[in-house]
C-alpha cells in the first residue's frame, strides 16, 4: 500500500491543487468512505457535471482518453476532468468528502449506494446506515410524489435536473434541500443509477400540511409546473382560473417550494380595498405625504423584500395604478408616496385573477404591457368539472378537517352521498366543496355523512332527502307543540347537535349569534 500512497504524497506536494485533500487520501487509503461500494468507472461517470461539484481547475488538463461507463471516448471540456494518473478511488473519494454540499448515488431503485462526508452530516447518519436504504428512509417520506426531485433525477435527458425535497428530520419538523442531478450509464448506454448533490438552503421548520389534493392527471401536471416554476428565478407569475379553484394555494405552493420560502409570503386582494387606499398599502408612503400621514409606513412591496407578494383579483386594479405596478415588475424598484427616492427590491410578484385577461385588454379595462409582462409564466388552474377524480379524495379531506375542528368522529361518506357529490357540477369548485361538507359535518348524527345532510343544490329537491325528522318542524295536529315549545325544541337539539358551540348552532338555525344568545336568555338555556 505504501507503494501505491507514495507517488500521491509526492504529486500533492508538487500540485497545488491538490494540497488540501492529503489527509483524506491518506484516510481513505485506509478506510473507504460511503463511496468504497462504487468501482472506480462508476466514480469517474459522475466527473461530466464535475465543474459544478467542485469547480473548474484552472491550468489542470486531462489526458484525451477519460472514460465513462461506456468505456468510449467522450468530448467534454478538459479543464472539467482530473488527468487520468489522479482517477484513482482513493483521490476521488478524497475530493467528494471535501465539497461542502451533500452529495450521493442511487440507483434505479432509488437505493442509496454511496455517498460522502457531508451527506454524513446532513442527514446524521453514518454511510454504513445510509447505503443501501431507499430514499423514502432517507428522507422519511410516506409516500413518492411525481414532482419529487428524486423521480425527477432518474427521468430522460430533457427533464429537469434540478428539483427540490423536504427532508423529515428526526424532531419531527422539516428541511427543504435543493437536489442536482446527473446520470450514470452502463455499458450499452442505458441508466444504471443517478449522482446527486443535495444543498440544504433553509433552517428547520414545522411540517406544512398537504393542502392542494391532486388525484386527477390535470392537477398532477398543474404541480409539476409549480415546482419547477418554484425553484426558478421568475420573478412574475400568473395564476388564473374560476373562482374557489384554490388560486391562492397555488402561489402559497410556489412560494414555499422556492429558495424564498424563509423570506416573507404576503397577500393582498385588489378588488377589496379602493383604489387609493391601495396604492398607499402597496408602496407605502413618507410622513407629510397626505394629510393625517403623520409618520412614515412601509408598503407591502418593500414588506415582501426577497420574499413573494400576491396580488389577487389583479383584473379589478385601477389602470393608473397598474403603470405604478408594470415599473416595479420591469424595474424592480419604486418610490413611497411624498417620496423623492427609489426603494430598490428583490421581490416576486404573483397575481391572481378569476378573470379573462386577455379580454380585459380588448376592451380597454386592462393595460396590454402589463399583461405581457405578467404573462411570462402562466398557470392556468383547471375547474373542478374538469377533474372529478378530485372531487371524492377533497370531500374525504374535508371530511377529516372539520373532524379535527369539529371533535366530530364521522367515519367517511356513504355510498349514495358520494354519487350525488360526483353527479353535481361543482360551479363553485372547492370552495363548494368545502361549505357542503362544513354543512354535513354539522347536521349528520351518524357515523357515515348520508345525502339528507348534504345541501340541497347537491342533493336535488327530493322530499325523501330532507333533513332527519326531529329537525322537522312537526305537522299540525291536536297534539302539536306550541311556537314557542317547538322553537326551544329546535334551540336545543341544535345546541345537542354542535356540542354547545353557539357560533355553529347558530349557523345551523340560520340566525346570528346574538339572537342566538338573546332566545338562550329567553328559554334559560346554558
């Protein structure tokens, strides 16, 4: 073995370059790393995307016959290879333990077959507990989602090679990391596994909670986009799709898909606020601007700096404040109002409409040169119509949801209840959606949601399907109730019903709170 160390000792000290790895060769001689499973072909095949491991050499060459697995000559540039007398595992093994970034083989399984020191740290774990382990172990993922960085490394030439994955950390809470990928061929040329780098670009964080529920293949293209477009530098996007589509999950998505999602996410809906209060929330203003401006505020685009800001209902903004808004997309830069300074930003712009914009600048109502500029990247959310496959995976969400708000303990939806949910057309998406299942969940007193809890533009106007009978208003008869004992019947079996919680009985009566309290009063009910 010395013989073999030897001729390294003396070439590191006669190159430069290499200086900084002699204690590691010397290490590694003895004991490998994560790498020792990989035979030294397969090192070499990760060296195509070396200058983007560990940067270009200047002054190194390499000699013309550098191999990849296909054992054929390849054309790359030189400066990007080591010459052939350092291919050794011992130099090369050397050199992936000294980058700073995570870096590791897997093959088509998706095994973990080598890795070095710093994927070591990064995960906490030594390489003996890491290879051979999926990267759903890895990561402790539940399950593999199509957009994952992972799946993306091992898919063809033109797919994207940069992607993102939350790494599950043993405390429970979560990191996002950035994954850089390159192939690995065998000898005929087919894919035998996969090199990755893996940065780690945001401190921990709680756990998001999957809100957008993409069963239907139209959805699953939606967030594939979105996470490409997420890690990307646009610095504007447009989301446009019917209203209760989930506009606004969406640009959450993109924000805390992005390298900015440590940064501030902030929303504002143009269509709420007049225009000149706008204009004052967006840029802010000087103290002295107007009257009462008796100090100075900060305006949302300077709030959301190095983070994103969506701008709903961007169709419904007045056209002189939208020339404000193309100056700050082209420029990235604006002046409060009263303000004699330009406030430069690093900002990303999403805006939101439920509106034809195209439309909109035919007729005057939107400027074209804003258009264009937020049309660079546009992302079109589908209705619910189009998706049905959707429809009963987001009611069981619901479902689950208003469980948890609710202490209900409803177990899931009938059969007949999940055919009228799947015949009804959904005009109001998923937002609908969410008020019919808020509705069951507040009436049903069964352990499975029945179609008699369900609304009844759902249900239709079958008598049959009406709400159960002791919440019926008893017919007329010698023995029938009077008013008033038959509204502190109903006042009761409401408040049974939602567990003394007043704001959801209220809402099952159809009546406000307060009236709520004042009959409460009346009755002597507590």
């Amino acid at each position: 073995m010395a013989a073999i160390r030897e001729p390294v000792r003396d070439s590191i000290h006669k190159d430069p370059i290499l200086s900084n790895f002699e204690a590691s060769a010397s290490a590694t001689s003895r004991k490998f790393s994560g790498f020792r499973g990989l035979e030294p072909p397969k090192v070499r095949a990760a060296l195509p995307d070396f200058d983007s491991l560990v940067g270009n050499v200047p002054g190194q060459t390499s000699e013309p016959d550098v191999m990849d697995l296909k054992r054929e000559p390849v054309t790359m540039n030189p400066v990007s290879h080591l010459a052939v007398k350092w291919q050794r595992p011992e130099i090369l093994e050397a050199i992936f333990d000294q980058l700073s970034d995570g870096l590791f083989v897997y093959d088509k399984g998706l095994r973990i077959v080598g890795v070095n020191q710093s994927a070591q740290r990064l995960f906490g774990m030594s390489a003996e507990e890491m290879i051979g382990k999926h990267c759903q172990e890895l990561f402790h993922c539940t399950v593999c989602e199509p957009s994952c960085g992972m799946l993306q490394g091992l898919g063809s030439a033109a797919s994207l090679r940069t992607g993102t994955v939350n790494l599950h950390v043993d405390s429970g809470r979560e990191r996002m990391v950035v994954i850089r990928t390159v192939h690995l061929l065998d000898h005929s040329g087919a894919l035998e596994g996969v090199v990755a780098t893996v940065k780690d670009i945001t401190g921990e964080s709680e756990p998001a909670r999957r809100q957008i529920i993409a069963e239907s293949q139209a959805m699953r293209e939606v967030l594939n986009f979105v996470r490409r477009v997420a890690i990307s530098e646009a610095a504007s996007i447009l989301i446009e799709g019917e209203n209760g589509t989930g506009k606004d999950l969406i640009a959450k998505t993109l924000h805390y898909q992005s390298l900015r999602q440590s940064q501030p996410f902030l929303a504002i809906n143009c269509a709420a606020i007049p225009e000149t209060l706008l204009e004052s929330e967006l840029f802010g203003y000087e103290k002295g601007a107007f009257t009462d401006a008796r100090a100075q505020k900060r305006g949302l685009f300077e709030l959301a700096d190095k983070g994103t800001l969506l701008l709903d209902e961007i169709g419904e903004m007045a056209l002189s404040l939208q020339a404000k808004l193309l100056r700050v997309l082209e420029d990235q830069c604006f002046r409060r109002l009263g303000g004699l300074r330009d406030i430069n930003v690093d900002i990303r712009i999403i805006a939101a409409t439920n509106k034809n914009l195209r439309e909109a600048v035919r007729e005057g109502a939107f400027r074209q040169d804003l258009y264009y500029r937020l049309n660079v990247i546009q992302l079109i959310v589908p209705p619910l119509r189009e998706r049905p496959q959707d429809i009963l995976p987001l009611a069981r969400f619901f479902v689950e949801h208003y469980n948890a708000k609710f202490k209900r303990q409803i177990e899931g939806i009938s059969p007949e209840a999940e055919g009228l949910l799947l015949r009804h057309d959904w005009a109001g998406n998923v937002r609908e959606v969410r008020n019919a299942i808020e509705r069951a969940m507040i009436l049903e007193d069964t352990a499975y949601i029945r179609p008699a809890s369900l609304p009844i533009a759902v249900r239709g106007a079958d008598p049959s399907m009406a709400v159960s009978s002791e919440m019926q208003t008893p017919s007329l008869g010698a023995d029938a109730m009077s008013l008033v004992e038959q509204e502190r019947r109903l006042l009761v079996q409401a408040l049974e019903k939602t567990g003394g919680n007043q704001t959801q009985a209220a809402r099952l009566l159809r009546i406000t709170r307060d009236t709520l309290r004042y009959k409460m009063k009346k009755f002597n009910l507590r």
